[in-house]
C-alpha cells in the first residue's frame, strides 16, 4: 500500500502542547509505529565487533601464512611455499587469479612487500639450500613469476625501501640484519650482514622509518638502527622487554611489540636511542601479528582469535573487542578501510569491523527526542528518528540495548510527546 503524506514543517513547539498541535503528536505516533512492530537486532557485545562476510581456502601447509595488500589486490603466502594473488575489490568474494610456488622442503613465507610491479618474499625453509630472498614478478597477476633469487639463512622478516631491501635472517647461530641491492631485481646482492642479539626463533618483524629500523629481535627484545649507511648499520637504541618478540608497528612515535606470552608492549622511541616501555597489555597466549589503525592495535592471539585494542593512550591500553574463529587459529592480519583480512595455514578469512566505541546514548542528551539538534521539537525530529530507524542507526537507539524494536519507539515517543525541558 502506498500513501502520499504533505506535512506543515512549520509546526514547532518547546515544552506545552496545543490540542491543535495533539494531531501532530498523533501523526508521529502513526508513522513511527508503523515500523517498529518488528524490531530488528544489531550487534551485541564489546564496542568492536567482527562480522564474517567472506573467505576462501588454500591448500594447507606446516607453518603459518602472511598476507600483504596492495591496492585492490591481497598477496598470501601460505602453505608449502605457496604465492598467492588474489582479487578483493568485492571483500566478499576474493578471488584467486594467480599461485606460483616458492622454496622446496617444507617452506614457509614469512614476509611480503611489494613495490611497484615486485613482490618481494622472504622465505624460510627446513633445509636452509632454498632460503632467502625471492623476487616476483607481478605485473600480471594471473601469472606471476620467479625472477630472482638471493640465498642464505632462514628469513624471518622482510621490508624495503626503494632499491634496498631489508631482511631478519635465523640460523642456529642467532638473527641477522642484511641488508641487500635490489637495483637489479633479477640478481639480488647481500652488502652488508650484522649480527644481532636475539637468538633463532619462527617469527620476526620491523619496520623502517626514514633512515631508522625497528627490529622486533625475539628473546632480546626491541633494538633500532641507522641506516644512513647500508654498508655499515649502527645500533642507536635497545630495550629488553623479557619476552619473546614476534612482530612490530611504529606509530605516533610509539612501538607496539607483539611480545609472546608477555602480551602487547609500547615503547616511546621519540628519542630512538632511549626507548622507553610506557605501557602495555597482558594475553593468555602467545601474541603473535599486530596491525595498528589510528587508536586501535588488532593482534592475534594464539588459540584465541583477533583482539582489537584501544591505544589512544598507550599508558592505559584496553580491550575493544575478541573475534574467535572456529579452529582459534589466526596467523597474519591486515586490515584495509574497515575490514579485517587474516590468514592461518588454510584459509584467509573477511571480517567487517564495526566501531561503536564512545558513542554517547541517546538518551543521555539534553534533549533526546532533538534528533536535529535545533532546539525545537517538530516534524523534522520525526523524520530523522524514522530515517535513523531504518538504517539501524545507534541515534535510533533509544534503550542503548543494541536492539531496535518498539521499546526504543516508545520511549523515543515519550521524549517527543514531553519536550525539552
């Protein structure tokens, strides 16, 4: 059924009521009645809620898989040293366009940067003959291929900037920096290798920032060099954090450490040589992958899924939101705009985030029933509380439940009907 409705938009009134304007009053009970009789449920839970919307399996592998957007595209690597392509303009539905393996003996890809047309991967495999550096040519993403080739130690991490590219390498006699000339891409050159540390471990991380690098350095912690010279990097600051280092963001001038059983930790490195722990964040496991957005960390938690974390003061970190898998088992995260991408040994999951943290209830404004805001009550109000209604809009939120039914009509109704007082 369909009506036409014209409505006198001049109608207002603060707080008393004229029986001629009892038939707007009326007229807001009508139309807004009309669509409350079924109520529909919004998210419940913490403030940060994760929502599965799409996922695609992989052949499964020994070790944990890493992702790495770029644009519309996400590059996985996973399995037995499998590069994947994938296409997720439609977060829904990623598709698969291209797979090329990398490494022999049981490897896993441990890190992914791309550049340009390159990807840059950095593999560790049981048998050390097929670990080191891999470039990829990616220009087409249905087909990409091998190009380049750098051996040595097992690698951990990988980052670049420009035509260097930096990797964490881990062998039995404990962690490297290496810093290698990608200028050519199809013949890779190491020029220059310094010892760390930190003792051999699964997982590293860091991240460059102008000239300086931060290194999640396993069991020693968090340690900062100047590359100002490739030939010759130069430790300007350290900080033992006691627990097992797996992977880092700088941000804010803030590093946030994923630090094993120990938790989340924040660093100050505003001055680098003098890092300063100002805060942190306990977990039941092991944290293993962070990425952080503005005031919010995500990490994975071993056996226990994605965490998000509010860190807009890192001295206080506090718990957003879990999101728990299925199996628990969550390795790499990226998130991209509001969706969360992650990975395990066989499958990479999407998740549509959504953030309601510190929106204040409705009710608890001067005037609840001033959808707009003007200082008066009239059909205005009325349309807005409908529209909001609709979309499932938290302004709509009456009884601040989460919930969206005819209890936050009435009450909404109630408001409108007394006024501002």
């Amino acid at each position: 059924m369909c009506a036409m409705l014209v409505i006198d938009h001049n109608l207002i009134w603060r707080n008393k009521m004229t029986n001629k304007q009892n038939g707007l009053r009326a007229l807001a009970f009508s139309m807004v009645i009309g669509i409350a009789v079924n109520g529909v449920s919004a998210q419940d839970g913490d403030c940060v809620t994760f929502d599965a919307i799409g996922e695609h399996s992989f052949a499964s592998g020994l070790f944990e898989s890493v992702i790495e957007i770029n644009g519309s595209m996400l590059y996985g690597g996973h399995g037995w040293g499998g590069f994947t392509i994938f296409d997720i303009s439609t977060p829904t539905q990623p598709v698969q366009l291209g797979l090329t393996v990398l490494g022999d003996y049981f490897p896993a890809l441990n890190g992914i940067v791309v550049h340009d047309n390159l990807a840059y991967v950095s593999v560790y495999s049981v048998v050390d003959t097929t670990s080191g550096l891999y470039v990829v040519d990616i220009a087409d993403p249905t087909a990409p291929t091998e190009i380049g080739y750098l051996g040595g130690p097992p690698l951990l991490a990988i980052e670049t900037n420009g035509t260097i590219v930096y990797t964490i390498g881990g062998d039995f006699d404990g962690l490297t920096l290496r810093v290698n000339d990608v200028s050519d891409p199809s013949s890779p050159t190491l020029i220059s290798s310094t010892a760390l540390a930190g003792s051999r471990t699964l997982l590293s991380g860091m991240e460059i920032i102008g000239n300086l690098v931060y290194i999640a350095n396993s069991d020693a912690g968090l340690v900062v060099y100047d590359v100002s010279d490739p030939l010759a990097p130069l430790l300007v600051g350290a900080l033992d954090t006691q627990g097992v280092t797996y992977d880092l963001q700088v941000h804010g001038g803030i590093a946030y450490l994923a630090d094993g059983e120990d938790g989340l930790k924040a660093i100050d490195v505003s001055v680098p040589s003098s890092p300063v722990l100002i805060g942190s964040y306990p977990t039941d496991t092991e944290i293993r992958y962070i990425d952080v957005q503005d005031n919010t960390c995500y990490a994975t938690v071993f056996h226990t899924g994605v965490i998000a974390l509010d860190i807009e003061d890192p001295s206080s970190i506090t718990l957003l939101g879990t999101s728990v898998p299925e199996d628990n088992l969550v390795a790499d995260i990226v998130v991209h705009g509001e969706i969360l991408y992650s990975a395990d040994v066989a499958k990479l999951r999407v998740d549509a985030i959504t953030n309601t943290c510190g929106f204040q209830c409705s009710m608890d404004r001067d005037c609840p029933a001033d959808m707009n805001r003007d200082g008066f009550l009239n059909t205005f109000d009325i349309s807005q509380f409908l529209a909001s209604f609709a979309v499932q809009d938290p302004e709509a939120d009456f009884t601040c439940d989460g919930e969206f039914n005819f209890f936050d009509v009435s009450l909404w109704l109630n408001e409108f009907i007394g006024g501002c007082q």
